[in-house]
C-alpha cells in the first residue's frame, strides 16, 4: 500500500540515462530504436501511442513509495496498491474529473508500451520485453464515478531496478516542469552530472539520448531556451564553443563536503518517525544545515536527531 507521506520521489537510472518515453505532447505511434555504447532499446507503442515523459510519473511515485518502504524495514513486492488522489497531489497535478480520466489514460499507455532491451538492471544483463506495467486495476470508485485506488503490478524489470537500489532522488520541482524536453534534460544532468562539479555533453549526444524527434536545429534552440529561462531545478546550462553544453550543479556543495551519518543514527530516525523515509529526511536537515552557512558539526549523527525529534515535537 503507497501510504508513505512525503516520500521523497525517486527514479530509475536506466529510464533516465536511455530515452524510453515519448516527448510528444500527441498521440506517438512510431517505433522508437535506441542503441548506445551498446545498450539497445526498441519501444513498441499500443493503438493509444507510446508511453509519455508525463505518464512516467506515476511510475516515480512507485518507486519512492517502494524505496521509502524499504528503508523504514517494510516488506515489498511488484503489486503496489495507491490512491490515485494521493498521486495527482504528489505528482503536482489537478484533481478535477478531467485530472482522473487523463490518469487512466496514462495507465492505458503504461500498460500498452512494450520494451525490448538488453539494458542492465541489478547487476544482470538479460534481453528481454516487457510492458512498463505489468496490469492496472481499479479497485473501487468514489461518488461521482472517480477513481479512489488503483492497484498496479510493475514488470520484474523495474522491481529489479528497487530492489538493486539503482535509482536516485529528483527535486521535488520535477514535477513543475511542464514541458517534456525539460523533464527529459534534467533527468539526464541528474544521472550524469549528479553532484560533480560539471559535465559536458555534444548537442548530438543529448539529441540522441533525449529520444527527441526534433531536427538538431529545431533542438538546439530548445536547449537555447531552457539556458536563457534557467528555471531546471538544482542545474545550470550553459553553451560551449564545439557545440557543447555544460551542466554545473548549482549548490556549490559536492558529494564530498556532504555530513556523513551513521546507520545507527538513520536506524534511530526509523525508530522517532516510524514510516517516514529517513534520507529524505537526512536530506531535509541537510539542506536546513547548508542553509545555515555549514557550520562545524562536532557530531553530525546527534545534531541531525536532535533535527528530527524537533520535527516530531512539532509535528
């Protein structure tokens, strides 16, 4: 059962470093073929058209719901029962009639979109096809005829990818971008920039592994765009001469620099807030700590719990 409130929301590496979803705003009937460093990916769409970069948010919410579960000691498996109002809110959504039947619609793509790919996840290597869901069903409706609870079964792929833990956390501003392309570069700058100082990337080479069917020109001015509007959350782009673009994290924090927790000190903020998702909430006090001009911390472990019994009490 998705009931982890405020999740933090989580995504796949292999989904975000390989195009596997449209991002065409219509329906998209075209057989999309993938291959890089030789990972090779072909995606079939149903009669209703290829799974969108939108739809794949339900599938984020999954798996921050089963990776959150599976840091507070839950049991999990690859049926997931949600509430679909519990989705449209976390996913930045309106939850109007039209909001509903625009998610059954998603589910309909998810379930129609098959995949064919040698790609690994959790340290095989298996070519195998899949649906990026296995089945949906809705379990019961609310007054009104709208959807309450949805279960889903995911394909042994992506539950795979879970239980590996092979996923990362995205801002929580994801899910304000509204343009496709968007969504589809940050996700790239988080697999592949992540923390570093800086990484470099051809127009080419984020024209092939967006999955975008734009010409190169058109491309680049959309790149162009989204350097001049800079709103992509936690990174910078910027143009480079040879037809490059640079991303740069835009905390000035790296990796390194980042307090270091124990187990123990995670185990006893499982233990303060049970069912709550501790590296959320690490990261929350993280960001509370760098906010506050990073000071000297004679005990990450113990100022960080303090954080979280303050949490408690207020709560």
């Amino acid at each position: 059962m998705c009931d982890i409130f405020d999740a933090a929301p989580k995504d796949d590496m292999g989904s975000m470093e390989h195009p596997m979803f449209s991002l065409s705003t219509r329906p998209d009937r075209r057989i999309l073929s993938y291959e890089h460093n030789g990972t090779r990916i072909e995606v079939t769409p149903s009669v209703k058209g290829l799974a969108t970069i939108h739809d794949k948010d339900i599938l984020i919410y999954c798996i921050s719901q089963l990776m959150a579960a599976l840091n507070a000691g839950r049991a999990i498996s690859r049926q997931v029962t949600l509430r679909a109002h519990d989705l449209l809110v976390a996913t930045n959504r309106e939850t109007s009639g039209d909001a509903y039947r625009r998610l059954r619609e998603a589910f309909e793509r998810l379930a129609g979109t098959r995949i064919t790919t040698n790609m690994e996840t959790g340290g095989q290597e298996v070519t195998t096809g899949f649906g990026l869901i296995e089945t949906w069903q809705i379990t019961r409706k609310a007054r009104g005829g709208r959807m309450a609870s949805v279960t889903v079964v995911l394909s042994e792929w992506l539950y795979r990818a879970v239980l590996s833990k092979s996923v990362l956390t995205l801002s929580r501003d994801y899910f304000r971008l509204r343009k496709p392309l968007e969504r589809r570069i940050y996700e790239l700058a988080r697999k592949h920039c992540g923390k570093q100082p800086a990484w470099r990337a051809s127009v080419d080479t984020l024209l092939k592994k967006s999955g975008s069917a734009s010409p190169r020109r058109v491309f680049r001015a959309m790149l162009r765009e989204m350097i001049a509007a800079n709103h992509l959350p936690d990174y910078h782009l910027s143009e480079e001469p040879g037809d490059m673009i640079r991303v740069t994290p835009r905390s000035a924090v790296v990796e390194a620099e980042r307090p270091h927790l124990s187990p123990d000190a995670l185990d006893e903020a499982r233990r303060l807030v049970p069912g709550a998702d501790v590296h959320a909430l690490a990261a929350e006090w993280e960001h509370y700590w760098r906010s506050s001009g990073r000071p000297v911390l004679r005990s990450a472990d113990r100022t960080f719990l303090g954080f979280v019994r303050r949490r408690v009490e207020g709560a």
